[in-house]
C-alpha cells in the first residue's frame, strides 16, 4: 500500500483511519493524562479558594499562565515583585468586579503534549493562553498632541465583530510552503532552542502574507528557551510552553529539559509532540496579532455563568490548534507525517481532549472537537475553516 502523504479528512476523528486502535490506545492510556489548564493569571478563584488543578504530561503547565492559566502569584512572591518592578504597571483604570485576565497574556499550550507509549512517562507539554493587559489592534487609537486639527478617531471594533468576522478569515488559503523538518533532534538545550528557531523561521514565512493582507502589523514572535524555575518575560516558568503578549510584540517560551530526557525513550512521540507545541503556540500569537485573544479573553470575562467562560475558552483554544494544523496541511509535501509520526499524531490528538484530563476541566475541548477542528485545518489550509466562534455549541464541546 501506498505511504500516505498526509491525514484524510475524518482521519483524527475517533474511529477514524488515524486512530491507533485499542491495542495502542490502551499502551498510552497508562500514561499521564493530560492535566487541566490552570486559570489565567488575574482570573477568579474557585469558590473553594483553591486553584484549577494544572495539568501535567502532555499540557503545558507553568506558572502565571493561560491555557493550563495559573492563578495569581502569592502577594509576597518576590519574583512576582521584581516582574512588576521591571515591567510597567498595568495602565488601565481598575475596576474591583471586572477579571483583570490581561495583564499579561500567555498561552500555556494544552493539547497535544506527548502522551509516551509502553512504561515511559508522558511528559512533554503544550499551552494555551494566559492573561494580560494587551491593546487589541483593531481598537487603539491613535492620538496626536498640539494644536493640530482634531481628527476623528476610530470606533472601537465590538469583541463579538474582532471573533466572528475577522479579517483574517477572508484572506484565502496558506499558499504551499517548504518547511521539512527541522533535522535538530533534541539531545541538548542548544538543539531544542534551534529546532524552535527553525519552526518559527518557516510559520513566520506562511503566515506573514496572510496577516499583512488581513490588515494586521506582522511581528515575529520572540523566542526564549528556558530552564525550569527560570524567570522570563512571561514569570517565572517551569515546564510549560508559553505564549505572552508583552512589550516585545510577542514572546513565546519553551521548555527544553524534558524533551532531552524522554527523546531516546520516544523519538517519534517526542517529535511530534515539539511540532505540535510551537504549532500551537504560534496559533495564539495569530490571535494576538489580529486581536481575537483579547476579545475573546474579554467575552470570557464577562461571561454569565462558568459554563459560558469555559465555553468561549474552547472556542479560543480550538481555533488555535486548527491555526496549526493548516500550517502542517501547507506544509505536507516537505514536512509529511507518515508511519509512525502519523500515528503518534492522531494518538496524542486522541490523549488531547478534556475528557482525559485531571479534574477534566472543559476549557480546551474534547478529543472529538480536537480532531475535528484539527482535521479540517489540515485539510483546507485555510483560517476561513478555522472560525471557532461562530461554531454551534456541540462543535466546540
């Protein structure tokens, strides 16, 4: 049989030709379980006055972050002090009823961390997003001082307008990129920081004509490459890949220890498991260069009840991940999964939803929606297909 070039539609979606089958299913369903999202950093407290449990394993966790979004740091946290210290404060008026969730964005990836096969330990791990003050570009105006005439400033974009009718989702597919696989393999701190480079070298090159036509400043993420309990500009960070929103246009932080420890005992699982993670932390930084993260951390905010907020977290997180994955469909001829890549993609897909995580806390999807979104991204290489927000309810579950 002909090796495939690529998954099919339908291929991610359970009992689809991705799936593993039981018998390794059941090899990965011993592993660690995707842990939980932690609140974004400024967000409400569980009415116990305990935090959402983070998640471990494939879902990356970390401090001060969304996705798996940690809650505040302690008042006495010195790291927290100096951060403020080095960081302007937050220059928007406060109001005591409203969640303050943008502070300072980051996009804690979530979804599909390595879930690794037999004995071995799933420990690699993904984000989603994480809170901060971040000016939304479709709604800053710009003001000039002196005596010149006063001009008209624009209207402020309504949230719902930035989510449901954004620009981006106009501009058409991804054209055909050549991006192959990075050939770093990680066996070292230096080899993890220059597969991540290369990633984000190749996403910069298919999306840049894509944002700049939707009307949008394109900035290239910054890349950080930390060690555990290191403090960056999203924190201070341990395990997690993170997405933050901050004065340097964008920074996207990864882990690296854990990679190197786990990659001899699961090169493919942990291959995969590094694409997906900057793929989808990349998806975020989209969102934060064409406004959709701010407005959806907005709509959340306000939320009638905690079904509706998580809801509006699914919808963000699963347009993040079908971002990545017409990336990966753009990129098919040069980067093709195959074999056992293949089928370490739609396991860690499967091992992705909710459903299979600690405390099973709904704010990224279940691992029908996972590949449903994911699917339909590859297949179409268009962020048209990718418009989570308008979605019916049982599509973003």
């Amino acid at each position: 049989m002909a090796e495939q070039d690529g998954p099919r539609p339908g291929h991610f979606l359970p009992g689809g030709a991705g799936s593993g089958g039981e018998e390794q299913e059941g090899a990965l369903r011993g592993s660690a379980p995707l842990a939980a999202p932690t609140p974004r950093v400024g967000k409400r407290a569980d009415s116990d006055g305990q935090a959402a449990p983070q998640l471990r394993g494939s879902r990356l966790d970390g401090t001060g972050l969304s996705g798996s979004r940690l809650g505040p740091p302690p008042a006495d946290d010195v790291a927290a002090a100096a951060y403020r210290a080095v960081f302007h404060p937050e220059p928007l008026a406060f109001d005591p009823h409203k969640k303050r969730s943008k502070a300072l964005i980051a996009a804690i990836v979530v979804a599909v961390l390595l879930v690794v096969a037999g004995c071995v330990y799933a420990g690699t791990k993904l984000l989603s997003g994480s809170d901060g003050l971040f000016a939304n570009p479709l709604t800053s105006p710009s003001v000039k001082s002196g005596e010149e005439p006063a001009k008209q400033q624009r209207k402020p974009t309504p949230d719902a307008d930035v989510l449901r009718s954004n620009p981006l989702y106009a501009v058409g597919p991804l054209a055909t990129v050549q991006c192959p696989e990075p050939a770093f393999r990680p066996t070292s701190k230096e080899n993890v920081q220059a597969y991540y480079e290369a990633m984000i070298s190749c996403l910069d090159k298919a999306w840049q004509p894509l944002v700049s036509k939707a009307g949008f400043e394109f900035r290239s993420p910054r890349l950080i490459v930390f060690d555990d309990d290191q403090e960056t500009a999203c924190g201070v960070q341990r395990k997690l890949a993170v997405y933050c929103a901050d004065e340097q246009g964008g920074s996207v932080t990864m882990p690296w220890q854990d990679e190197v420890d786990l990659y001899p005992k699961n090169r493919a699982g942990i291959r995969v498991s590094m694409a997906q993670a900057i793929g989808y932390v990349y998806g975020v930084h989209l969102q934060n260069l064409t406004g959709i993260f701010e407005s959806s951390a907005n709509v959340g905010d306000g939320a009638a009840n905690k079904a509706a907020e998580l809801e509006q977290d699914r919808r963000q997180a699963l347009q993040a991940y079908c971002f990545s994955a017409t990336f990966f469909g753009a990129a098919k001829a040069s980067f093709p999964l195959r074999n056992e890549l293949l089928r370490q993609w739609n396991q860690q897909i499967k091992n992705g939803g909710d459903e299979r995580k600690q405390g099973k806390v709904r704010d990224h999807g279940s691992a029908k929606s996972l590949a449903l979104w994911m699917n339909r991204g590859f297949a179409k290489t268009d962020p048209g297909v990718c418009n989570t927000f308008t979605a019916a309810a049982g599509q973003v579950g």
